[in-house]
C-alpha cells in the first residue's frame, strides 16, 4: 500500500541523507498507523533502520508517540529495549499524554515515578499534561497538590501551567492560592507576569481585595514588567471607590516608565454594589 513511500524515501537517501529525519519517520508512521496493524505499523518502523543515517532515542519517540494513539504502547516500549534504547523525558511525555486524555491518571502517575526512579526529570511539559485534565475536570485540590510537588522538586511551571492554575483559582475564589502562586512566580521568576496578572486583578478587584492588588501591582512595575491598562483602570475604579486619590497618582507615574502617561482625570464612576465589599 504504501511502496511509492519507500521507493521515495530510498531515492531521496541516495541524493541527500540528512533528508530524512526522525520528523519523517514521525509523519509516515502517523499515516501507516490510520489504515494497518500495529504489527504493520512496527514493520514500517524497522525498516528505517536501514535508510535513517541517525537512527537513535528520536526516532523510537517518534514510534512511541503513533502507538500511543494507537492505545498500543507496549509494543513501542518493546522495540525500543529490542535495540538497546531506553525511553527518554520526551518519550515518557508522549505516553503520559495518552493516559492523560484517557483520564487513566493512575497510570500516568506510574510513569512519572517510573521515570524518577530511572534518573529521569520530569519537566513543566510533563505537569502540563496533568495541570489541563484537572482544569477541565475543574479539580482545584489535585492541582494545588501537584504544584506544591512541583515546588518541592524544584521543577517549575512553565506559562499554560500558571494560567490553568490561576484560572482554576478565580473560579474557585481562592485568593491565598492565587497570591501564593504570584509570590513564587516573583520570587523565582517563572511564568507570564502579563498573563497571569490579568487574570489576578480580575479576581482581586471582583473581591474587592484592594491592599492585595496594588501590592501585586507595584511588585510587577518592580520586575519591569507593564502590567495591562485593562488592570490599571479596573485598580484605579477601587481607589476612587475608597478616596485614594494619591495612591492613584503613584500608579501613574510608576506605569509612566513604560512610555505614554497613564491618563487619570477622567474617573469612572461603578456602583458599590457591583464591586462588592473592599478590603483595604
């Protein structure tokens, strides 16, 4: 069925060898895959043995990644010890993917342990796979215990990881959470601070948590980062709220190092009672 594939990867290898790539091997296997058997598949794969130049750990992850979507990663994890080659992080990434969307976290937890046990660091990559099935699942508790884990191993969350966990605690209201996640990402600088922050001072402001959002505020002007207008507006409406006229004065002229003067005459005038009570 697929004979033209070979005869064309075979003349190609005979003009030019670094054609041919594990991203290659990835492409025709994903297509082998969609109309034969696993055992066909992993025949498919043995043959590149002969016209890969770097035939190694990537392109066995390229067998791992189709045979997972195939639910049949026993047979890739099998070719691989066949040849001496062992799974590595990426490796270990593809299937914990797949157990991940068949919410089959058990299993997915086993292989963490299985890597760890092996040598291998689980990177943010891999608790990103996790951190999605919990925000979907709308599992606060699971992904607050996967994030202090996180911590403790010193592997810290790459940027979709910080806004699932920052939406998830919006939703839930957790403010401590949310102000202990920021705390981290200042401290050690991991993360979008324009992202995440977003998303904190929509939270802090609906809750009225004034003190909270200008401490969080200020800290972002510190690490030279420009928090939104959109956030800067939505603080200001607190303060005209609560008279502080000066202390919006001073987010201005901090937000001013960033270029054009924020504008602050105009003052927009929101009803108590939408915004809830405030602590100051």
């Amino acid at each position: 069925m697929f004979d033209n594939i070979w005869d064309l990867l075979i003349e190609t290898r005979r003009k030019d060898q670094s054609v041919i790539t594990p991203r290659t091997v990835m492409v025709v296997l994903a297509r082998v895959a969609k109309v034969c058997s696993v055992r066909q598949t992993v025949e498919s794969f043995r043959k590149f043995k002969k016209i890969v130049p770097d035939f190694g750990t990537n392109c066995f992850n390229a067998l791992l990644r189709t045979l997972c979507q195939e639910k049949s990663m026993t047979d890739a994890r099998n070719e691989m010890k066949e040849y001496g080659v062992y799974p590595d992080v990426p490796a270990y990434n593809a299937a914990i993917r797949n157990f991940c969307i068949a919410k089959r976290l058990g299993n997915a937890y086993e292989l963490v342990d299985e890597m760890v046990n092996k040598g291998l660091s689980p990177n943010a990559t891999t608790y990103n796979l996790f951190f999605r099935v919990f925000y979907w699942s709308n599992d606060l508790q699971s992904s607050w215990n996967l994030y202090k884990r996180m911590m403790v191993e010193g592997c810290f969350p790459n940027t979709q990881s910080c806004m699932f966990l920052i939406r998830l605690f919006k939703r839930h209201e957790k403010v401590e959470m949310a102000l202990e996640l920021w705390g981290d990402m200042v401290d050690k600088g991991f993360g979008s601070y324009t992202l995440v922050s977003d998303v904190l001072f929509d939270m802090l402001c609906d809750m009225g948590k004034l003190s909270e959002a200008e401490k969080c505020f200020l800290e972002m002007i510190e690490k030279g980062q420009k928090p939104s207008n959109v956030s800067f507006k939505r603080i200001k409406v607190l303060m005209e709220l609560t008279n502080r006229h000066e202390a919006i004065q001073n987010l201005a002229e901090k937000m001013a190092v960033f270029g054009r003067p924020t504008q602050i005459c105009e003052r927009v005038m929101t009803p108590v009672a939408e915004m809830g009570e405030l602590d100051i």
